[in-house]
C-alpha cells in the first residue's frame, strides 16, 4: 500500500502516523511515538483498530534525545511491512514570512527554515532535525513542510502588525499566529458537525501544554492570541503568555540577567510551572491541594476569558465557542470554570453534557453554542502532504 509518514517531532516526544492512500483517500493505519525522551523513553504504537504493534520502554541514556529517538522510530518503521513510502510530512512551527502554505523541502527551504529558530526555539529545532535525517538515509523520499502559522496568513496588515517603524514590519517582525494546523482541522471538522456555526463567528480554544485562541469566521483565521513567536497570548505550561516588554527590559538592565537567561525563564520556567512551583500540567493542578495550584489555575482561567473577551470583540460577535486540544478536549473542570466567565456573551453549559465530555455542551437555550471537537493536526498534515505531492505528479 502507498503510505505517507506523519512526524511531529517536540522536545520530550516523537509522534508519527503512517496513512495508507488508496483511490487519493487517506486511512490511519498506525499511531504512534516515543515520549520521555531523555527521562523514561518509551515507544509506543497501535493500528487504527486499537491493537498494539510495540510497546518498548528504553534505558533514559539509550534514547537521551530527538535524534536517538528519531533512531529508535525508523528503527521500527522499518520493520512494518506492506507500506511503500511515498512522502513525509513534517509539522514546522514557524514559516516566518516566506511561507504561507505547504512547501516541498530541499536544502534552501531547510537553511531558510532555520533562520527561524530563535522565534521558536522549544520547536523549530526539533521539527527540523527529523527532516535533515530523512534527508540523509532517503533523498528520493518528497519531504513536506506543514506549518502552524500558515493558517492565519491573509490577515489585514493593520492587525498584524505591531506598533512600531514600518521597516521592522517589512523584515519580518509581525503577528504571526501559531496553532494553525489544530485550527484548520478544527474549522473543517466544524462545518460538517454543525455546518451553521461554522459559516458564523467561532472562538476556537486550543488549550493544551501551549494554549492559544483563535477567532475565526466563515472558517477563516480573523485573530489570534499568539504573535511574533509562541510566548504570546494565554498562559501556558511552561511559557507566561502576554507579557508587558518591559518586564523583559527589567530583567536585563536591573537584575542583569542575559538574554540566554531570559529566554529560557521565558520558555522553560514560567507559565503554570511558575505560578504554581509545582507542576505545568493541569492534570496535577487539579488534582492538588496546594493553594499555588488554584493560585495557577485561576490565573489560566482569567486569561481565558479576557482574550475571549478581545476576540468576541474581533468578531463583533459570537456565535460559538470551541474547545479544543489536551486541556480543552479533556478537562470538564476547566471547560466548566472558562464557560462560567463567557455567561455575559450568551454562553450557557450543560453540566451533565459536559461532565460525559460530549460533543455539545452548552444548554438548548445557549445563545452561543458551545463544542468540544478533538483536534487532528497529523491528519491535516497528511491531507497537505497528499495534496501537494499529487499536484507535482499533475
């Protein structure tokens, strides 16, 4: 069977899928990854039916990092039978201002890429190191570069950019959105649920370890929490959210901290992980007694509303609300507490719906329809890869 390879690479895990093609349709035929890299690496995959195919832990010094996972995975691949690889698609973070859609990778897209990684330096290494690999053990193979800011390209220059000289503008230092991928999935994956909701105003929430918020309308990116880089918009697990710069400048100048320092407080130390001093997953969070945890909680669920607030305002409206991602997709308490500060737009949650975790929680009176729907981003990535593979063989 002619299969495409899904890889999106993270910094603690590798995720992969391989989708069969047949009659240009795509079917999941494996799902899979290695998480705890470095820590309590462990391979772990099944079919599309559910039935395990590896479940392989490792020593932490055996798969110490991506590039030993990324190893270990083909060392697997390899052995599946039946597939003939066809294309590889590849989750990249950031597209910078070159890239407004999916792109076949060779060495000049590759360096353009990594000019990049200072925007998003939790990321673009790791979503670039797979392709290198790849490009060294099968050349033959088309490699192509999905990107999560492609999806709010086309914006109005006057809501991208930021308020400084329009030269800074030109060199690439816009809003630029990220999430892409998820949101794309979501709005598609919109229209054939509740088709109306779809064609109107939509808040999507994308609440996970990275969380942002995205307004959209008739299906298409209008605003976006998140800017230059993947810092912006709602707190997250380990990154703050919006932050005044000058907090940044204080950092500098008055506690002499470097930039290196800065940016991985920024990056590694903040977000919920800082507020709480315990943990950067809401799982824990909820589950502690700690005050700094409700401390945490309550600060996420604040932003939350606030940048709903701004977005509803984007929109002039809202005509539903979306919940998306590991927190959204999971989380009834969260989803509960967020629902809670939104009653002043018309949104009105089922409990009971949205304790079964359902696919429509809000009430039969709800003004603004409320929606949990699972996001995709593999798939998408496999629908762009497909797509453009195809037209190249046109």
């Amino acid at each position: 069977m002619d299969a495409i390879l899904v890889i999106n690479a993270g910094s603690s895990s590798l995720k992969f899928q391989v989708f069969g093609i047949a009659d240009a349709k795509l079917t999941r035929q494996v799902r899979g990854q290695i998480g705890g890299i470095g820590t309590r690496p462990r391979l772990q995959a099944k079919r599309a039916d559910g039935a395990v195919l590896v479940d392989q832990s490792y020593a932490a010094e055996a798969v110490g990092d991506l590039p030993a996972a990324i190893a270990a995975a083909r060392e697997w691949l390899l052995t599946l039978d039946g597939f003939e690889l066809r294309a590889i698609g590849h989750r990249v973070v950031h597209g910078g201002p070159d890239y407004a859609q999916p792109v076949l990778i060779d060495t000049t897209v590759l360096d353009r890429l990594a000019s990049y990684q200072d925007l998003a330096p939790l990321h673009q290494p790791n979503n670039l190191a797979p392709i290198r690999l790849a490009m060294e053990i099968n050349p033959d193979v088309p490699q192509v570069a999905c990107f999560d800011t492609a999806f709010h390209r086309g914006h109005p220059e006057h809501t991208d950019c930021y308020a400084l000289p329009r030269a800074f503008y030109d060199q690439g230092v816009r809003r630029y959105g990220f999430h892409g991928l998820s949101y794309e999935y979501v709005a598609e994956r919109l229209n054939e649920i509740a088709p109306e909701a779809a064609r109107g105003k939509v808040v999507v929430a994308h609440l996970g370890s990275g969380a942002s918020m995205c307004a959209l309308r008739g299906g298409r990116s209008v605003e976006s929490t998140m800017g230059f880089t993947a810092l912006d918009g709602l707190p997250m697990g380990t990154r703050p959210g919006q932050l005044d710069p000058g907090v940044v400048l204080y950092l500098i100048s008055e506690k002499g901290m470097s930039a290196n320092a800065v940016s991985d407080l920024l990056y590694h130390e903040a977000g919920l992980k800082g507020l709480s001093g315990i943990s950067n997953d809401m799982r824990e969070l909820l589950a502690s007694d700690e005050p700094r945890a409700s401390f945490a909680i309550a600060h996420f669920v604040h932003r939350c509303s606030l940048n709903a607030g701004m977005l509803a305002a984007a929109l002039g409206g809202i005509d539903a609300f979306v919940f998306t991602a590991g927190v959204g997709e999971n989380s009834a308490p969260i989803r509960a507490r967020i629902v809670e500060r939104l009653t002043w737009l018309g949104a009105e949650l089922d409990p009971a719906a949205n304790e079964a975790g359902a696919a429509l929680i809000s009430t039969a009176t709800s003004r603004v329809a409320l929606h949990v729907v699972p996001t995709d981003e593999e798939l998408m990535i496999a629908r762009h890869t497909l797509a453009l593979i195809r037209s190249r063989a046109a």
